[in-house]
C-alpha cells in the first residue's frame, strides 16, 4: 500500500515538473516575443491609420479624374481593406505565425470561392453596377425606362437602381436586369418626335387637310420651331384616309410630351370643326343605286329571303 501511495506521489511529481517546464518555456518565449508583440500592435494601429489616410485620398484623386460616386467609393474602400490586410499579415510576420499566415490565406481563398458559388446572384449585381458606374447610361434625375419599368432615377448603387415611377411608386430593379436589359434615356436626348395619327373622311380634300393639320399644330407647347411639321398620309382606311403628323418637341419628358400630345389634338379638332372637315367613325355603307358595282341590290336581297348582314 505504501508502494502503491509513493507511485502515486512520484507521477504527480512528474507531471507537476512537466506542467512548470512548459509554463516556464512560454514565459520566456512571451519575454522574447514581447517587443515583437509591441510592434505588431503598433503595426496595426499605425496600419488602421494609413488605411483611412489611403481611403481619403484614393476618395479625393477618383472624384477628380471620375466625378463618379460609386465608383470612388468602392475603390477608396477596397484600398483601404487592402491596406489593413497588409498590415495584418506584417504583423502575424513579426510574431513569427508564418504558419497561422498560410493556412489562414488558405482559408481565405476556399471561403471566398464558396461564397462566390453562394451569392452568385449578388456578385452579378455588383459586377454590373460596377460597369454601369464606368459606363453611366444615366445620372440621378433622369427619366428613363429600364426593365420594363418607366420613371425618374431617384439612386444609382453597386447593387440595385432606385426609381420613382410616373405614378408615384418607388421601385428597386437589380442592376443585373438593368445592365442585360435596353434602356430608353429620355432625358439625355432632349428633342423628341411626337407622332400623332389622324382620320379624315373620304369625302373631304386632302390638299385642304394637309393645310389644316399644318396650320392647326404650328403653336403646340414646346414646339421646336428649327424643325418643320411633317404631314404624311399613309393609307386608306375602312371608313377614313389615315395620316400621320410628325412634330418635334423640345422636351422629352413624359410629363411634356403628354402635355403637347393633348394639346395639339385639342387644336386639330377645333381646326377641323372650323374647315368642315370629318373626323369619321366605322360606319357601314349601303348603296341603293342601281349602278352599284360589286354587290347586290338591297330589294333583291330583301326578296330572295337572305339575310341583310
């Protein structure tokens, strides 16, 4: 028993040994490693400071050469991450964790090609308002229709486009969809044609409706007075001879646009009532005479018991 009791006593003497021997080595390696570790923590704070120094003037040089917001920002921003990484890695140097170092840029790189699988979506987004900002199809203010959707940009971030419609709703379209997708500035171009497609009937001059249609839309709103009005007739219709009127505005909002519209059929039809000139409807025609060329006579058909229509 005693043996047995003075065994027990021998092994925890042992690991008692073992335990201070290696509390002892770490004391004198964290003594060693002491003024690596003040220089390490004076690397990453100097490193936290250079980095909001390089943002700022990353920031400042971009505006100048870009005048591009999104642009600046992401870049100053990833100049700054940079700039602490760098710092991080010389300091993990110092404290001599080389190992720590690789397997951490190791891990890095597996996490970031997992998460490029993950979030492909949003990197689609990005990477397309990335090109968007270096391309800039349109500035804040402007009125565009893009995806399907008409209104004023109100936002233009990395990842998704902030518009108000013409109704008033605000609307978030991914910036991928805007990118793969036609868009229509109506702003950056700022004249714009107004189409309008007018019917007269048969029975009235064409000469004298063509010097009506010019008269009448010779003062609509926003006008552009450089260009002239164009008057064009484009077929024959089942109950009235078609034409079109081409008139250029000045302004290309929507807003405008639907105003001159308005305006100038108000005026063609105040035009028209004063020339005596017939703005038809569908109607159908039935031809009593006798000479009538390519049908029957109504008598005839009344008589025979067919239907009349």
């Amino acid at each position: 028993m005693c043996a047995k009791h003075g065994a027990t006593m021998s092994g925890l003497a042992e690991l008692s040994d073992r335990v201070l021997g290696k509390l002892n080595e770490w004391f004198e390696t964290a003594v060693v490693m002491l003024p690596n570790f003040v220089v390490a923590v004076l690397v990453m704070l100097l490193g936290g400071y250079v980095s909001r120094w390089v943002r700022k003037a990353v920031h400042s040089v971009l505006e100048r050469i870009t005048h591009n917001e999104p642009i600046s920002d992401l870049i100053s921003g990833i100049a700054r991450l940079t700039t602490v990484l760098v710092a991080f890695f010389v300091a993990l140097g110092l404290l001599q964790l080389d190992r720590a170092v690789t397997s951490l840029l190791a891990g890095v790189g597996v996490v970031g090609l997992a998460l490029g699988f993950a979030f492909q979506d949003i990197a689609a987004n990005f990477m397309a308002g990335f090109l968007m900002a270096l391309r800039r199809p349109f500035d804040v203010g402007d009125q565009v229709e893009v995806g399907g959707h008409r209104g004023k940009i109100l936002r233009i971030n990395l990842r998704s486009t902030e518009l108000e419609t013409l109704d008033g709703l605000w609307i978030l379209v991914p910036n991928r969809d805007v990118f793969q997708n036609a868009i229509v500035n109506y702003t950056h171009t700022p004249c714009r044609r107004l189409e309008l497609a007018v019917g007269t009937a048969y029975g009235d001059d064409m000469q004298k409706v063509r010097e009506v249609l010019l008269e009448a839309t010779r003062d609509v709103p926003l006008r552009d007075r450089e260009r002239e009005i164009e008057v064009f007739f484009t077929g024959f219709g089942d109950s009235s001879i078609d034409a079109t009127v081409w008139i250029w505005l000045k302004e290309s909002t929507q807003r405008e646009y639907m105003f001159a519209r308005s305006e100038a059929m108000i005026s063609i039809k105040k035009a028209f009532d004063r020339a005596g000139i017939t703005i038809p409807f569908p109607i159908r025609t039935l031809d009593f005479g006798a000479d009538a060329v390519g049908g029957e006579r109504l008598d005839q058909m009344r008589w025979s018991g067919r239907p009349l229509g």
